[in-house]
C-alpha cells in the first residue's frame, strides 16, 4: 500500500508569540488593577467607618471648648477622666489656659489592642494671642461612642 499523501492546502496560519503575550499580559493588568481598586475601596470605607466616629467626637470636644461650652466637652470625657477631674476642675483647668480659638484635625489613627479601640487625632490648635500648636488627643471606645482621655487639649 502507498501512503496517502496529506492533503495540499496552505499552511495552518500560527499567531505570533509576542501577540499572545501581549494578550495574556493585558489580562493580568486588568485582573490585577479591578483587584487593586476593589482592595483600596474597601480599606477606604472601613477606615472612614472606624476613623469618622473618632474624628466627629473631637470636632464636638473641641468646638463646645471654643464656644465656652465646658459643661458640654465635660461630657465627652471618658469615665476615667471624669473620675479624674470633677466638672469644677476641668472648668477650671480650661479657663487657666488662653481661650481656644481654633481648632484643624491633621492626621487619625484607629488601633484595637486587647479589644480595646483607641484612637489619636492629630490636631493644630489656635488660642487667643498665641500660634498654632500641634496636639494629639486620645480617645477611647465606650459603647458605640468615643470619649476623651489623657489630657484632654
């Protein structure tokens, strides 16, 4: 028997190597940047929902402090400065120092360490007839609610 030839006809047409792993690269960019943009999306709104309480309730500290609310910012103290300091001694404590002016939060930090949330705010602050000094105010988890503590301002 004779062999049969194979059938006559072009070549089968191969794609260029580089094509291909121009391809292949392409797909693992896209892959890699949705990744990229879903991981950075969700680290951006679980630190503005740990960080945005913190932030809020040293707005509320300080602004009650620059209107003369002493009464007010008392309030926002956790129990251990509150235990502390009596709401007298804290007035007091306030109106020994020049009247806060105001106030620009700079930079927050949110940690839980033995299942305790803290946070610090950095903030500049501005008193009558002085310049901007930059504090750091802690606060602590109590509840759903943030308090200050350690030297309130």
């Amino acid at each position: 028997m004779t062999p049969v030839p194979p059938p006559l006809g072009p070549p089968p047409r191969r794609r260029p190597a580089l094509r291909r792993v121009l391809v292949i690269v392409a797909v693992v960019l896209v892959v890699c940047c949705a990744g990229g943009t879903a991981a950075g999306y969700g680290l951006f709104r679980w630190y503005n929902s740990a960080a945005g309480p913190a932030q809020a309730a040293t707005e509320t500290f300080l602004t009650r402090l620059e209107r003369g609310d002493t009464a007010g910012a008392y309030q926002l103290l956790c129990a251990d400065e509150r235990n502390r300091l009596s709401q007298a001694a804290f007035t007091d404590l306030v109106h020994a120092r020049p009247q806060l002016r105001r106030h620009k939060i700079v930079g927050t930090s949110v940690a839980v360490v033995n299942g305790t949330s803290t946070a610090l705010i950095t903030v500049d602050l501005t008193r009558a007839g002085e310049a901007a000094e930059r504090h750091t105010v802690r606060l602590v988890k109590d509840g759903s609610s943030w308090r200050v503590c350690g030297e309130p301002f």
